[in-house]
C-alpha cells in the first residue's frame, strides 16, 4: 500500500477466486480495515480462476493491474 507517515492512504489488494489459503471475503475485509471504506472500491480485485499465487498464475493481468494502480496514484 502507499502509506503517509503510520496510516494507508491507499492500497489494493488482489486475490485468486480459488484461493484456499486467503478467502476473497477475508481479503475483501482486509482492504476495508486498510482503506477504512465500508464498500467494496477499487482498493479490491478478484481475478477468477486463480488461486493463492496470482502474481505466478496470471503474470501479465497482475502486472497490468499494479502498474494502474501506480499510475493513478
């Protein structure tokens, strides 16, 4: 997440629809915690058919998904 000083001022959390490991709703609570928004936003992707290791099970759309995520910041 990009941070100011202790808090997130923002993040953005990506999660496999098949993770075993991390549920999507865990991960859904996580970036409401972090991001202190109530509603799902665009600090939240799940990207279907992926497990646990979406950086190594769909390289190319996580790595375009961080870099938007960077330029919008």
């Amino acid at each position: 997440g990009i941070r100011s000083s202790s808090s997130v001022v923002d993040c953005r959390i990506v999660v496999g629809s098949e993770d075993k490991m991390s549920h999507p709703n865990q991960a859904l609570e996580l970036a409401r915690i972090m991001t202190g928004v109530a509603s799902e936003s665009d600090c939240y992707k799940v990207v279907e058919g992926c497990g646990h290791a979406v950086p190594m099970e769909a390289m190319r759309l996580w790595r375009e998904d961080v870099l938007n995520f960077l330029v919008r910041k």
